[in-house]
C-alpha cells in the first residue's frame, strides 16, 4: 500500500514570474467545439444546476453539463433550443435511449453528451457512447466517472469517447465509501490518470476551496477542466429553493445517488445538508478567475494550459 494524496495534501511552488499583471493571464480552455472564459464546471447534480442555472452559464460561457434526474420532456427540450450550445447528461438505459432517439427526431443539435454512471468502467458504458455517436456523429462525448490508469486506458481505446471525468466518492455530500469501501484521493487520482491519458481529463470532487482548482489543474497535462458541487450550491442561479429555518436563509444541497434525487431509499450513496444561502453567483464567479489569474502568474506562465508544469510538495 502506499499513501495518497488530496487537495489539502499538497502545495504549489512559485516559479519566475512572466507578467506585470494577473490580467494578462489567459484562462480560456478549449474543450471540443468550444473555447470557454474558464477550466471551471458546477457539478451536474439536481442540487446544484437546472435550466435557469444552465442558460446563466450558457450566457457567461462557461461550461456546463445538465443534470438527468425527473425531467419534464416537453420542458427540457424547450431548454435545449434556448440555449448558445447543448450539454446534457444521460445514463445507460433504455429510457436515455429513447430520450436521445427523440432529441433526434426533434432536430435538436447536441454539442456535448456526458454518460454519468457511477462507475463508467464498462462495457456497457463504451457500447453506449458508440450509440450515441451513431446518432450524433459530431457530438463531443464525456464519459464519468472513474478512477485508475486501467479504466482511462480502457474508455479513451474507444474512438467515440473524447473526455474522460474522474473521481468516485469524492464529493462532500457521497457516501460511496460508506457504503461500499471505494474511494480515493483525488490528488493521487488525477497524477496516476494523468500519466496514461491521451485525451481531456475533467477533475470531479474533493474541491473545498478556490486554490484547490488550480492544483488540479495541475496534476497533469491532460487535466482541462474542474468540476465542483459544494462550491456552486446555494448561489441565487442554483437549483433549489431558499429554505428559512430559524431567520437565516438556505438551500439543500444533496448528491446525485442521495434518496432526494432517487426518490426512494434503494442503494441510496448520497445525503443532504443545507447550505446558506449566498447570494449572486456571478461575484463568486469572479473571485475564482481572479484566483486562477493570480494561479497563473504563480506558475510562471501566461496561459492556464500550461499549469502542469509547476513543481508540487506533499506536506509530511
């Protein structure tokens, strides 16, 4: 056995700095058919974005992914042809297969498809992704999540799968590792996937503060973008609504396998947690690009591409 690392685990370690100014700093990242002002994704979770969130961020054009739990069809495809480019969530079923056969039928573009299991190294998984590359052919398609170099080797062989996310029960409101013994600590995660990925890892999980993007990002040249729940719930534009318990404001936060998002208590890998509530999310937006601004400068570079290089040191 050998120790792993997380976020909190490690640190950055300055380098020469190259501009005058943190607003020289180019954070842009490319993924697929698009370029987008940041690396940075709120989680796909019923308590974290719906369609207004999704059109917010569609609007600012960051990325998102639309979450797959108890949608209203007529209302999602209303969604979907609003929108500057499509990103939805699917699983492996026959109902995705029929909600994508219409999607079809309805000419509805889709940009961007992400199959979000809880455990994508399969075969089913990869059978799946070549489904739907037969009915969209220039779709983007990620696949999620997993967590060892195998699993990377295994989905990117497949030519229909372009992006990769990574993380099992990392999340702060998963209770994967109760449940079942799987875990892993997303710094040790993403260096080891990083080593055999030849195609777009997305870091899902474990972020509990804005610098943790930024070692993220570095954990390999393949790291292109970062996923976060906690972060992104209880904003104004976030799922859900204002709850007040006792004069004091809130919104519930709870995972993608809790009983909330399920509807019943079978195989139930999640809970829920209120978190007050905090206001306009387009302030925090900014504070995470004035932190990966100043991350870049750090780092010695102008562009957040090149974040990979910046030597890392695990606390003892």
């Amino acid at each position: 056995m050998q120790r792993e690392y997380n976020y909190e685990d490690v640190y950055l370690v300055p380098q020469k700095c190259l501009v005058k100014s943190r607003s020289e700093c180019d954070i842009t990242t490319r993924l697929g058919p698009h370029t987008f002002r940041n690396p940075i994704i709120p989680a796909n979770m019923k308590s974290v974005v719906n369609y207004d969130t999704c059109k917010y961020l569609s609007n600012l054009n960051m990325f998102y992914i639309m979450h797959r739990f108890d949608l209203n069809q007529e209302e999602y495809f209303d969604f979907l042809k609003t929108v500057d480019y499509t990103s939805i969530s699917v699983g492996i079923k026959q109902h995705d297969k029929d909600m994508l056969i219409e999607m079809r039928k309805q000419n509805i573009n889709l940009d961007y498809v992400t199959i979000d299991v809880a455990n994508a190294y399969s075969d089913h998984v990869r059978g799946f992704a070549s489904y739907i590359a037969d009915l969209y052919p220039k779709c983007f398609i990620i696949v999620g999540n997993v967590y060892t170099p195998d699993a990377i080797l295994f989905l990117q062989s497949s030519p229909n799968i372009h992006a990769i996310k990574i993380g099992i029960s990392c999340g702060s409101v998963c209770s994967t590792k109760n449940a079942t013994g799987f875990n892993r600590r997303m710094v040790s995660t993403m260096v080891d996937c990083g080593k055999v990925a030849n195609i777009p890892l997305i870091a899902d999980g474990s972020i509990k503060e804005i610098g943790h993007f930024a070692i993220a990002l570095n954990t390999s040249k393949r790291t292109n973008f970062v996923m976060s729940g906690n972060l992104f719930a209880g904003f104004e534009q976030s799922s859900g609504k204002v709850l007040v318990i006792d004069n004091k404001q809130y919104k519930e936060y709870y995972g993608n396998a809790s009983e909330q998002t399920k509807g019943n208590k079978k195989h139930v890998e999640g809970f829920c947690q209120l978190i007050p509530y905090k206001g306009d999310m387009g302030f925090f937006i900014e504070q995470i690009e004035d932190g990966l601004k100043s991350s870049v400068s750090y780092a010695g570079v102008k562009d957040i591409k090149y974040m990979y290089d910046v030597p890392m040191i695990c606390y003892k």
